[in-house]
C-alpha cells in the first residue's frame, strides 16, 4: 500500500481510484464526525470554509487547494477515528499532490 501512495500522485487512473476511494469512505466519515462535532468545529469549520471560497474566488490555485486540504483535514480530525482518518487524509494527500503537480 506504501508503494501505491507514493507512485499515485504522478498516474491518471491512480488519481481517479483516489476520488473513488475518497467518495466511498468519506460517508463514514462524515457519520463519525457528526457525532462528536462541538460548537467550536462548528465555527472553526465555517472559518476554513470561507477561505476556500475566498480562495476560489481569488483564484489562486494552490491556496485554493491548501486551503481544501486544510478544512477535509480539521474535518477528518472530528471523528477521532485513528485509522479511518488516516486513510481519509492519505487519498487527500494522494488527490491535492496530484492536483499540484498538473497545474
């Protein structure tokens, strides 16, 4: 599995069985989060999405993508699911490296 990590940023169909991945997973997440989510990630989240859409706005292309990044990862960090984060923010990893390296 190490060895897909690191080759997927730079294959089309690796990027593509990320997004797949990523849309499998990303209910369970979402469940998990939304059971332990606070007030505070509630503002904290609503922060992190203003800036992507400041960012998208701008359209600065790499903020935009860190700034994705950083609202799945607050995210992901909700549901305290150590393995299920991991993997979530691994394919993130896998789709924004993509992403950053065509543009």
């Amino acid at each position: 599995m190490n060895g897909w990590f690191r080759t997927a940023a730079d294959e089309d169909s690796a990027f593509t069985e990320a997004v797949q991945i990523r849309d499998t997973i990303a209910p369970l997440l979402i469940e998990e989060a939304s059971r332990r989510i606070t007030l505070a990630d509630q503002a904290a989240l609503a922060e992190r999405l203003e800036k992507v859409r400041k960012t998208r706005e701008s359209k600065a292309a790499f903020d935009f993508i860190w700034a994705c990044w950083d609202l799945h990862a607050y995210f992901a960090d909700i549901g305290k699911v150590g393995l299920l984060n991991t993997l979530y923010l691994s394919i993130m990893d896998v789709c924004t490296t993509y992403v950053s390296e065509k543009l």
